[in-house]
C-alpha cells in the first residue's frame, strides 16, 4: 500500500528544492546586472551595457523559469497539506499577500519597465529600474522566509478552537512574526547564499566565454565584478553560517546534535568530526578524522564547552511535549541525512570562498585568461554553490522533524487525506513538468552561451 504521508514529503522536498535551484541565481543577479549598468551609466563604456544586455536576458529567462515553478509549488499546500493549511491560514496570509502584492509586483513591473525602454528613457532612470527589481527579490525572499521561520518557531499566535475545522492558529501579533529571531538568523545567511550562487552564475558563464575567446576583454569585466561579488558572498555565507549554528546550538540542541551524530552528551572539549558510520536503530555513531575542539568552537567561539547528546534531549523533549501532544513521540530526525548534509553544504561553503579568492587574485593580476585549468573549473562552481543550497535546506527542514511546526503541530497531523495513488500521480506530473522546464531553460542558455558575439542588437 502507498504511504501518502511519505509521498507527500517527497514531493514537497523535490519541487521546493527544484524551485531554489532558480531563486538564489535571480536574486543574486539581479544585482549584479544593477551594478553593470550602474558602472555603464558612471563611465559610458559600451561593454558595460553589452554585459549588462547579455546577463540581463539569461536573468529574464531564469526568472521566468523560477515564477512558473514557483506557481506550481503552491498548489502543493491545498492537495497535500490541507490540515496544515486549514491550521496555519490566518498566519500565513499576511505574510504571503505581502509577498505578492508588493514584493512581487514591484519585481515584475519594473522588470517589464527595464526590458522594454532602453534608449527610450533616461540612463540613470532605466538603470534605477533594475536596482527596483532587485529590491523587490530581496522583499519576496523576506516575506516567504517570515512564514518559513513560523514553522521554525512559532510567535504572535494565539490556538482557538474552530467548529468546521477544528484547531486553528489565529494572529495576534503580526510584528512578532515581522520580529522573529529564527528569521533575522535565516535571512541573512539566504541573502549571501543568493549573491554567492548569483555571482557564481555570471562568473562561470564568463568563464565559459573566455575560455572560448568569445569577446574576452568584454568577458574579462564581467568576470571581474561577479568573481568580487562571489568572494564577498562567500566571505559573507561563512560568517552568517556560523552565527546561525550558534543560535542552533542555544535555540534547537536536537537539530545540532544530529547534525553531528551525537547520541551521547559531550566533554568539556567537544571534536568536530569529518565521517561518521551511524546505526540509528542502535543510536550510536563511530566518529572518524576528528578536529579535537572544533565543534566547541562552532558553537560557543572558545575551545571549551559541552553540547547534549540526542538520547539526554529526547527525554527532555519528551517530558515537555507528552502534555501537548498527550503521546510519547520520538523527536530525533533522519540522522545520516542531516549529518552529511551539513558536511556537504559546510564543505561545499569552504570550496566557493576558496575559488573566489583566488579568482580574486587572478583577476586583479590580470592573469585569468592564462589560467585555462582555472577557467575550466569555474562553471562546475555553479554546480557546487547549488548542491550547498539544496542541502541546507534539507537540513533546516528535516531537522525539524518531527514538526511541521515546531512544538505546535507534527508532520503526519498536517497531511492531506488523499490517497497514496491520488499523491504519486500528482508527484509523477510534476516531476515531467520540472523535467520539461529545466531542459527549456538549459537549451535557452546553451544557446545565448554558444554566440560567439554579443551584440547590442542580438541582446535588445
């Protein structure tokens, strides 16, 4: 028989992680292109606007890609998380009616503004378009993480008893929401994720071009900008990384202690350990090439300091929830997943500030263009910043488990009652729908890519 509930999971997890493969590239940029023009508009260099021209159409494409994916995920809440959407409606609401009518129209009035005056109004007008495009993502991406960061931990609510269906959870403090730590944490650490994927984006692709002798001295800038704006991200991706482990290890001890398989509660000297083999039937977990220190580090910025083990906070868990939930519930996520998922991102983090850097110093040595090894590798960076991406949401979202909301409502509570047959079905058109929508927008950049000539006219 097909489990709904599992299927549901899935194809939440496949279509969110699918629809962010395209988020963090438009807001990241989005940016970017705002400063190529930006520079255009100070200086008059011609290549400036070429580039500007050229990543501004792969811009429109991925955009457009992401909106329809975008579109498709919110179906989702209706056919498969009804309960959850019932239950958590007035909350969401607001949030995602802001998203909307302000963050999202702003990005798609303007853009339709940008694409369609050149030379018909004034440069600093038409380049001041595009910065309110790139204020709009940054909006959007606000308001959606304001909800996600409600699932994350709760505020400004208050549960009342509904007579059609039943528990709901019902606004009182929409600024409390606006206020949440869990989202002034998050926020900061997706917006340098974004900048980073989006310069990665525009770096590797100038890269590829280079790498082809396709107008490499107009390439050569663009690699320039974008590969600053990478090591500015990635610099800016490992500090707010680490300050939101920290509020992790304060606020959610459990989703730390499986993202490093500890079972058992820590010395006063905890190690940061590089692979682990991990039994979860028999909660245990042999640690390989440890850091000695490293994770009291991670967490408290000194070489000392203990952290709880999973076994010490399942009993804590269990004894402050049993009232809530009137059973006893098993509160540890998918150990493995969140353990090497973590490893993954972290180590995919180091990797992209270490190929800025020194993309960095190739670019300002003027020496890029001789470094074909380098040039080659860098469009594979694209690949790297992505998987990071997608990992760090699986672990903020399934070291969560078992919580849909945390503390308020568990994952099978939320779930529609559809059949498991009724869920593979909707799983099995989705994934065809991705499928035609990601090789539509890979042919439509293999295509702008293969030009050998960038010009005004082609780009217009």
């Amino acid at each position: 028989m097909l489990d709904s509930l599992l299927l549901a999971r899935i194809q939440f997890a496949a279509t969110t992680i699918f629809h962010f493969f395209f988020v963090p590239i438009t807001i990241g940029m989005v940016f970017l292109i705002a400063i190529f023009e930006s520079i255009y508009v100070k200086t008059g260099d011609e290549h400036y606007k070429r580039i500007t021209k050229f990543f501004g159409h792969l811009f429109l494409i991925n955009f457009a890609v992401g909106v329809v994916t975008g579109i498709l995920q919110e179906f989702q809440f209706g056919m498969n998380w009804s309960e959850y959407s019932s239950f958590v409606g007035d909350v969401f609401g607001p949030s995602l009616a802001i998203e909307a009518l302000l963050a999202f129209y702003l990005e798609s009035t303007f853009i339709g503004i940008w694409i369609f005056s050149w030379e018909k109004i004034n440069k600093k007008l038409h380049a001041m378009c595009i910065w309110l495009v790139g204020i709009g993502t940054v909006m959007s991406a606000f308001w959606i993480l304001s909800a996600n960061s409600f699932m994350q931990h709760p505020v400004g609510v208050k549960y009342v008893e509904n007579n059609v269906i039943g528990k709901k959870a019902e606004m009182i403090d929409f600024f409390a929401i606006v206020k949440n730590p869990y989202l002034w944490n998050q926020f900061p650490h997706v917006l340098t994720m974004a900048l980073t994927v989006g310069s990665f984006t525009i770096a590797g692709i100038a890269a590829w071009k280079m790498l082809r002798k396709h107008e490499v001295a107009i390439f050569r800038k663009a690699f320039k900008v974008s590969i600053i704006g990478a090591l500015i991200g990635s610099t800016g991706l490992l500090w707010t990384g680490h300050s939101q482990m920290q509020y992790l290890v304060r606020e959610y001890p459990m989703k730390v202690a499986a993202a490093e398989a500890l079972y058992e509660d820590t010395g006063n000297s905890a190690p940061f350990s590089v692979l682990a083999k991990i039994d979860q039937k028999q909660q245990k977990a042999e640690h390989y090439i440890e850091v000695p220190s490293m994770l009291s580090f991670l967490a408290y910025d000194k070489f000392e300091g203990s952290l709880k083990g999973m076994k010490t906070l399942q009993k804590e868990m269990d004894e402050k929830y049993y009232p809530v939930f009137g059973k006893h519930i098993d509160y540890t996520p998918h150990v493995p997943t969140i353990y090497y998922s973590f490893r993954v991102m972290s180590g995919s983090a180091f990797i992209l500030f270490f190929a800025a850097l020194l993309g960095t110093i190739f670019s300002f040595k003027r020496i890029e263009t001789k470094k074909r090894w380098f040039l080659k590798l860098m469009p594979w960076m694209l690949l790297v910043a992505e998987v990071a991406t997608a990992c760090g949401w699986v672990m903020a979202e399934m070291g969560r488990q078992p919580f849909l909301i945390f503390g308020v409502m568990t994952t099978e509570a939320g779930v529609s009652p559809n059949s498991g047959s009724s869920v593979l079905f909707s799983l099995l058109v989705f994934c065809v729908l991705y499928t035609i929508l990601g090789i539509a927008q890979f042919i439509a950049f293999k295509y702008m890519m293969n030009k050998k000539e960038t010009t005004v006219k082609e780009v217009a």
